[in-house]
C-alpha cells in the first residue's frame, strides 16, 4: 500500500481553506521549525481528518452517522474539530493513558469520548466494534491513503515556504506524517524518522524488514504511543531509504523547554522529539545542510512548560 506525491497535491487542494497554512520559523541559520502547533486542534492531524472526510463527502460516502476514530489524543482532536466544522457527530475512543488536556479538549469539541484499553492498540479494537454498529466512517489515525495523504500537505508547505532544503525531520507515532512528508517530497528532500528510544516502532519494523509490535512507555506515550508502524507507513519508508534514529525521554524533555525557553513556542513531548534528535546528537547534519524540523503538536498542560 503506497501514497504518492500526487495524492498529496490533490489533498492540498481539496483541504485548502479547511487546514491553516502554518507558519515556517527560521530558529537560526540553517534550521527551520515547521509550527503545526497552531494548526486546527493543535496539531498536523486536522489536515489528514479534513481529507478524508472530504474525499469521502466527495464520493457520496459520507454517513449520517458521522465520524469515529481511536486516538491518543491528537488525532480524536482533529477528527471532533473535523467534525463541528462538516457539521457531524464525531465519537472517539481514547486509551486511559491519554492525556487529561486532550480529554477535556475532545469535550469542549462536543464529541462523545469514551476511554477504554491501556494503549492506543485496545481503544482502537473497541473504536472498529462500535463503528461496525453505527456505521461511522472511520478515520484511521495513520493508516488510511486519504488521511496519510493529507499529512504530507506538511512537507509540500515546507518546500514552498523555504525555497527548499535538504533534510526534515519527523516524529514518528503510527507513521502518518512520516509516509506522508516522505511521499510530498517525493525525493527533493531527506526524511529523518525520530522516535523516542523507548518507542522504537518504526525503528524496529525496518530492522525486521516489516511491522512488528513493541513496548509503549515513556514521556512521548500519549501522542507516540502506537504499539504497531502503519503498513502504509512502512511501505513508504522503507522503499524510500528513510533513515530511522532514536532519542531517549531526557532530550526530549530538554527540546520541549527549548521550544519555549527560546521561542516561546508549546509544544508537547512528541512536537518535541524531532528537535531532540539535533539536540542529543542522534541526527548531525553536514556544514551548510538545511534542516527543517516539524514540530508536530501543541496540546499539552502550559503549566509543565517552563
């Protein structure tokens, strides 16, 4: 299962005035901070909500049961912001490790919440059983085409915004964004996964030649904490030599007061992690490379920030 650059410019198209253009930040010379914090729900994952559920309004798919989704937190936002903006019911499963911001944002969205299951894996199980009997159209938090497709609308801003640069780096969760900044750039830029060492799920699927389940901790849990890469995110990466590295928590707690301490921007652990990469030395880009970093989500407790 593949997504093409293709794919992602008709999403671009078909999202335009429903996802922000956000902003590109020159932090110094030669890195750039991609800021999908202020996008709709504080994350990147309203553009991948809106282009599914357009593409399949569409189609004439679009049911009046509305829309259902697992999450750990970020994409059960962007699909409950999704919905209000069509005009749907939204009803999302979140696992008990979700963070309590998140919670309470879904609420305020007026989306039914239901928490259930250790990690995103068990509510996930339980979001398909309920979908089956409703009739919802599932939005996938990575693995569908259309929703990895509107992911990648990231990576196309930072070429248009940047004039172009040589690496960007990617938080890696189920492996939405990944596959889709990959297929956006469609070989005019470097893809550097970045997972929390205590995360490894892209990390350990390359090495094993396909997806193979992992342990869930640590600090990036809530927004990282897919046990199993998406095929979708496999195939992608894998057939485009994408290069996998590991951060631990420490850094990636460090590269979250970063964020704020010098550019006032919010970020939660997994916005965070891609920066960590630099920071701890897991990426080392060459004299002169430009780097963009994506700085993924914002939804996150500003009392923890300083």
């Amino acid at each position: 299962m593949s997504v093409s650059t293709e794919d992602v410019e008709r999403a671009a198209v078909r999202i335009a005035g429903h996802a922000r253009r956000t902003p590109l930040l020159e932090a110094e010379p030669g890195l750039l901070l991609k800021l999908e914090t202020v996008q709709h729900s504080g994350s990147f994952k309203a553009r991948g909500g809106f282009n599914r559920a357009l593409a399949a309004r569409e189609a004439g798919d679009l049911p009046e049961a509305g829309l259902i989704a697992a999450s750990g937190g970020n994409h059960g936002l962007a699909v409950a912001h999704v919905a209000r903006a069509l005009g749907l019911r939204a009803e999302i499963f979140v696992p008990t490790v979700s963070s309590p911001v998140k919670v309470a944002g879904l609420r305020a969205l007026e989306a039914e919440v239901t928490q259930t299951g250790a990690i995103y894996a068990e509510a996930y199980e339980a979001s398909v059983k309920r979908a089956a009997e409703t009739g919802a159209l599932e939005i996938h938090a990575y693995d569908q085409p259309d929703v990895v497709a509107g992911q990648g609308t990231v990576g196309l801003e930072v070429l248009e915004q940047s004039g172009g640069v040589d690496t960007v780096l990617v938080a890696v969760g189920g492996g939405g964004l990944v596959a889709g900044v990959t297929a956006a750039l469609g070989g005019r830029a470097r893809v550097v996964a970045v997972e929390p060492e205590r995360i490894p799920t892209l990390n350990r699927a390359l090495a094993a030649g396909g997806p193979v389940r992992v342990e869930v901790s640590g600090v990036g849990a809530d927004a990282l904490g897919a046990s199993l890469i998406g095929r979708i995110a496999y195939d992608v990466t894998s057939a485009a030599g994408v290069e996998s590295v590991l951060v631990p928590d420490e850094a990636i707690v460090e590269a979250r007061h970063e964020l704020w301490r010098s550019y006032r921007v919010a970020a939660e652990h997994a916005g965070a992690a891609a920066l960590a990469a630099l920071r701890c030395g897991a990426y080392t880009p060459a004299p002169g490379e430009r780097v963009a970093v994506i700085v993924c989500g914002a939804n996150t407790d500003p009392a923890t920030l300083a």
